[in-house]
C-alpha cells in the first residue's frame, strides 16, 4: 500500500499484463459484452438492487487503474447504488427491436474502457415487453475472467431471489480480492524465491531451438497485433474419433488434441522441442473458487518429440508435462515474461498457444420463472467465418468441446505473418494430424502429415 495514497494498491501480476496489452492496441477495443434475453416476470428494480450488491461484493468491478506517483494502481471506488440504466425499446416494432437489441451488443462491444479514470465494467437493461428484456454485462478483461462471469451470475441470481422476495442480502465472509492477492503475490514471490523459480525457465529456454513457424510473407510488424480469427468445426466423426482416441489411453480430450497440436508444430517447423502455453483458470483455493478478478494465468507446456516417438508416447509425454506445468503455473505470467525477454515480438513463450473451453454456457438462473439465453449479436457462434481480432500470438488455437457433436475450434494467425487463408490452411493441418492419430495411435512422429 502507497504511504501518501492509501487507497491505492499494486497491481496484480496479471493485471499488470492486461494493462501492458490494453496499452498495446491504444484506443482498439478488447472485450466481450454478454448480451442476455430474460424471458418472464423480470422485477427490474429487483435486478438493478442485485447487481448493486453484486458490485459491492466484488471490488474488481468498481476498480480504477490510474497512475500514481509514476506507477499504475489499483484503486476500489466506493460501492454506490447506480440505477441499472434502462433502455425502452417496448415502443418499437418488433423487427425493430431485434435490430435496435443487437446494435446495443455491437456498439458496447465497439467501445473502449477507459481504464484509468472510468469503471470497467458497463451494464444496461433492455425492455422489449413487460415479459422481455435483455441484460448487457460488458466486462474488460482485467475486471473478470471467464470462471469469474460464472460466480459473477450465480452471484447476482442469489441476490435477485432475496431483492425479489423483499429480503436484504445474505451476510458472510467476503471473497478474495484482487487487492489482497496483489499484496499476497509480492509476498510470497520474494527476490529470491522468485530469481530461484525462474533458473530452470531460462535453461530450459536457451536450450530450446527456434520455432519458425511457415509463413505467407515476410514479417510486417505493425503498431497493432492484430490477428485473423477463423471459426470452425471438426467434423463429427473425427470429432467422436479423438474422444474415442482419448479414453482409450485415459486421458482428456484436451491432452489429446494438445499432443496432435504438438505434432503438427514440430512437422511443420522442423523441430523435436517445442514450448507452448494455455489458459489456466488458476483456482487453487477455496478462497478463489468465488472471487471475481482476472485470476486465470498461463500454463507453459514444453513439448518433448524426439526419437521419433508414436503418438501413444507423445500422449503419454505431453500429460506428463502438462502435470510439470500445473506443479510450475503459480509463478506469475507477467513475472516469466520480462525475466525470459529476448527481445524479440512476440515473447518466445507467447508465440503458440493453445486452448480448450468445455464448460457449458454460463447459467443466469433468475428466479420467479424468468429464463435466460444468451443473444448472438455479432455472428460469433462458432460457426463458420473470418474475422479480426488482437492477440499476442504468432498462432492460437482455441477449442471447444463440451462431450458431443462437432468440436469446434477458433484459429488465430498473425497478420504481420500471415495471409486471410493461413487460418484455415492451419486448421487443415490440424485435423489431418487428427484424422491420421485416430486412424492409427501408433503412427510415429514422421509419418505424420509435415508442410
């Protein structure tokens, strides 16, 4: 805590990315605002008094993130009871509405936080009928992770049963805080923990060889690191093939398709070792499991294929490392980053990164019969289709597979690389790997499909 400013508090190490990123793109958006239907008996006072205690539960949704004394803070603003704004779209045709409701999603999703001086979360309350509204919650990502949306709904859907029923919320212990963890980060990662933590990160680094991914031109660096974002689907029967794929050797389907991930890197760069990363929600305590924040971090996979191994041992292997990276996922992201700096863009442990969601779409289970679903205001459903996006990576890959039916992936490629088609031509690439471990799981490394 700042002698001179007590109510402002060092950053998180994970905030101190987000801030680090956000600075990057300049005045470009980077958020995701969930656009809800609620269908039913919705008590709109009731709604705005639950998202209220909502808010004071919660510190990071009412944090700023200004400069002080020449360093950026955190600083909790005092809980007050804003009136959720109400937009009433009730007098509009109804093929009106649906186009001024999807307008709302597009434009909050077009518009920058400010994140020194405003708020960092933005709400509003659609009233299509007297049975029909729409929630927009618009989080930055330094506010709230993706576990962070799930606690934040179950949250304000318990305080809507007590507003509704005329009853004050519930006492108890409050959550985490990203100010306590802030705080308890700096003391547990002392100089010298830390200098000893990072050794083997630099050894194992050094000794890796150069990832050149097969690119459309040469580097074209720009201001912004803006990336192609395809969506897209494996189709069904590989789908239930790499599942099939994976309980059969006891793992998961994220182990499964990590290692063809792996595989497909090393036969199209030429490599045996490689080093990826992947989201983690990084909830290691029951103090965690409700706090909202930006707690999920990076896991780093270093992948080992040499010896021409068959792909049962490149599962075998990449589960084993990936327990390495969970033992390890406690040293701080932002902290390995400038301690492994070899100056190059990007980051040689944010260059390729890969990713699974399989976690159903987030419950909002108001009482008194009102029933959610989430709007589609920008065609981004995973279905088929090419956007832009900002993200620093040279390659991602983000799947989703919730047990059945197609998994479905979004393929990020970087455009100082790459031409529109390299995310499609990857995740090409991808299945056919897929299509041939599944075909024979004891298929070496280099009879898999290269460049």
């Amino acid at each position: 805590m700042n002698a001179r400013h007590p109510d402002a508090h060092p950053l998180t190490a994970n905030q101190e990315w987000e801030w680090d990123f956000d600075h990057s793109i300049g005045s470009a958006p980077y958020h995701r605002p969930v656009l809800l239907r609620l269908k039913g008996p919705l008590r709109p006072l009731a709604l705005r008094d639950a998202v209220a205690a909502a808010v004071r539960r919660h510190h990071s949704l009412r944090t700023r993130y200004p400069l002080v004394d020449g360093r950026r803070m955190q600083v909790v603003d005092a809980p007050e009871s804003r009136p959720l704004p109400l937009v009433d779209l009730s007098r509009l045709p109804a093929d009106e509405q649906e186009e001024a409701l999807l307008r709302i999603g597009r434009d909050d999703a077009a518009t920058p936080f400010d994140m020194a001086g405003g708020t960092t979360v933005r709400w509003a309350l659609a009233r299509l009928a007297h049975d029909h509204h729409a929630l927009l919650v618009s989080p930055h990502h330094v506010a709230v992770d993706l576990w962070s949306m799930s606690v934040l709904a179950a949250d304000i859907a318990a305080h809507y049963g007590h507003a509704a029923a005329g009853e004050p919320p519930p006492a108890g212990p409050g959550p985490l805080q990203p100010t306590q963890w802030a705080h308890a980060e700096r003391e547990r990662w002392t100089p010298e923990r830390l200098h000893a933590a990072l050794a083997p990160w630099r050894d194992g680094l050094a000794r890796l060889p150069a990832l050149d991914l097969p690119a459309d031109h040469p580097p074209a660096p720009s201001r912004l690191p803006e990336c192609w974002l395809l969506s897209t689907r494996l189709d069904t029967a590989l789908s239930d093939g790499v599942r099939a794929l994976s309980r059969r050797h006891g793992v998961t389907v994220f182990v499964a398709l990590l290692a063809a991930f792996h595989c497909m890197l090393a036969r199209a760069c030429d490599v045996d070792r490689l080093v990826t990363y992947s989201l983690t929600a990084r909830r290691h305590s029951r103090a965690m499991e409700d706090a909202v924040g930006l707690y999920a971090d990076y896991m780093r996979i270093f992948a080992d294929l040499t010896g021409d191994p068959p792909f049962t041992q490149v599962l075998a292997r990449t589960m084993d490392r990936i327990l390495d990276g969970q033992d390890t996922q406690r040293l701080p992201n932002e902290w390995l980053l400038r301690a492994t700096d070899d100056g190059t863009r990007p980051h040689p442990l944010e260059r390729v990164g890969f990713n699974m969601h399989n976690t159903p779409a987030i419950a909002f289970p108001l009482s008194d019969g009102v029933r959610a679903e989430a709007i589609d205001y920008d065609g981004h459903d995973g279905s088929a289709g090419l956007a832009t996006t900002y993200w620093r990576a040279h390659l991602f890959f983000d799947t989703f597979d919730f047990g059945a039916g197609p998994i479905a992936m979004e393929v990020l490629t970087a455009k100082e690389l790459y031409a529109s088609t390299a995310p499609a031509d990857w995740a090409r690439r991808f299945a056919a790997v897929l299509a041939r471990v599944v075909e024979d799981d004891q298929v070496p490394l280099s009879r898999l499909p290269g460049r």
